[in-house]
C-alpha cells in the first residue's frame, strides 16, 4: 500500500530516436531492400496526409514496395535496432522507484507495436509498449487495416488512457521524445503542469520541452527528472548513477540563446509643414 507521502508519476517515452539510435523505418526498408524510404516520407509530409510519425504505418498499408510486409518482418527488424546505453539500468531503476517516489515506465510510439516490442525484449514487459496496431488477413498475413497510431493527438490520447487508469494526475506525467511528432504531446502535457524532456536539437521541441538532454545513454534523462522534478542535488544524482554502475562524467547545464539581431530600418523624418 503506498503512503500518503509516496508520489506516484508517469515517465512515457518516444522509441524512435530516443529510446534508440534508429529510426524503424530505415530498418525495415534496409531488410526489405526499400531505397527510397526518405523520399516516401517527405512526399507524405509535404502532403500534410498522415499526422508526423505516422508514415511508415501509411506506407505499409498502402504502399506497393511494404505491401509484402508481414508481421515476421517487423520482429526481425526490431532485432536489428540499436538500443542507447543503459536502457535497462533506466527501466530498472524506474522499476524499484527513486528516493521513495513510485515511476511507471511506458512507451508510446508510432512505429509498429511488433517492431519496438522485438527491440525492448527483455527489457521492457510488452504490455508496457504502446505502438501502431495492425489487423491482419489470417489467410495471407498481409495488413490489411491500420487500428491504431500513436502519432500526434494519438500520442495524447494514449498518454490520458493511461494517466487515467493508473490513477497518475497531470502534474506528475513525464514524457520524453525527441521530434516533431511529440509537439501535441509535449503541449498537452505542459497544459497539464507536468514536464517535458527533449533529447534532440530539434527547434520546434526547444521551444516547448523544459529540459533538453542530449545523450548516448537512455539513463541521461533521469538526470533532469531527479534534478528539476525531485529537487535532488548533484551528489544524489551522482550516487544514483554509481549504485547502477555508471558514472556522471560531464554535465553542462548551462542554456544556449539563439538570438538574431539586424538593424533596424532608418526613421522617416518627418516632412516639415
């Protein structure tokens, strides 16, 4: 039973790029020989057809080059993902709770459920994973419909779904992510009082996430979480590390500006009368 003074908090995390090294689209195209996946992508994006993140879930259900996918496919591409450092010392450690506050740990992710479930076996349980879901023809085991994306507002559906059935308040929701697909996450959270963390130099998250921590380690973001979210000092965040076998090395917190400044135009003076 948890105490009145144990606080219970959400950490969702992207997988793309945040949780990983890769995106799983470029995987599944290099294993099903698909040279132009990029192309196919800003083609949908231009076209504003599907919300970002969502692309690769459209191509497999409509495209003629990831018509052949089946769900085989995704597995053994999920085996072929690079996983950042220290991912199951971050799962872990969410897992035991920090400085007696209780951490469930999920992932949301437009890329296929199959797929991300493949690369975090062993590490994360499957119900844990939230990913696009295909329904497929039993007769052939090709998609034949796309049943649910997390991608924008989808990711924000998900992310309340589950706030709501474990009892978690929009104060103490974590989300990670890493691209232009977790803005409407990121905002709503936010909205919501919660925090945000941005693992990329992408300007749009910049502007919105409230941390921003550039890694090879996925246990990185744990850094800003004990730091901004649990009011923890340095030596508690160092000690942290160190039970887990790590070692803080190099933090450097300090906030870069990107200012522009141009001259202003000259002042018209006025004509005299």
């Amino acid at each position: 039973m948890r105490s009145e003074r144990t606080k219970h908090y959400l950490l969702a995390s992207d997988f793309d790029q945040t949780l990983s090294f890769n995106d799983s689209g470029h995987v599944l195209s290099e294993l099903l020989g698909v040279a132009n996946f990029e192309q196919k992508v800003a083609g949908l994006a231009r076209s504003n057809l599907v919300q970002q993140g969502g692309e690769l879930a459209y191509l497999i259900r409509h495209d003629p080059d990831f018509r052949g996918v089946r769900r085989q496919h995704l597995v053994e591409a999920g085996r072929h993902v690079r996983l950042k450092a220290a991912l199951p010392a971050l799962v872990e450690s969410l897992r035991h709770g920090l400085y007696g506050n209780n951490f469930s740990f999920r992932v949301i992710s437009a890329a296929p459920r199959e797929l991300v479930t493949s690369a975090l076996t062993g590490i994360v349980p499957p119900e844990h994973i939230h990913g696009t879901e295909f329904d497929y023809e039993p007769s052939t085991g090709e998609v034949r419909a796309i049943t649910r994306v997390p991608a924008g507002y989808g990711k924000v559906a998900v992310l309340d779904e589950l706030a709501q059935k474990l009892g978690v308040v929009t104060d103490r929701i974590v989300y990670v992510g890493d691209g232009s697909s977790d803005v409407h996450v990121m905002l709503h959270v936010n909205n919501g009082e919660g925090f945000t963390i941005a693992v990329s130099e992408n300007q749009q998250l910049a502007r919105i996430a409230k941390a921003t921590v550039l890694s090879d380690s996925a246990f990185s973001i744990l850094v800003p979480v004990l730091n901004q979210v649990l009011s923890l000092r340095t030596p508690q965040i160092r000690a942290l590390l160190e039970s887990n076998g790590l070692m803080l090395h190099d933090w450097d917190r300090s906030r870069t500006d990107r200012v522009k400044i141009l001259e202003a135009p000259a002042l018209i003076e006025p004509a005299l009368a």
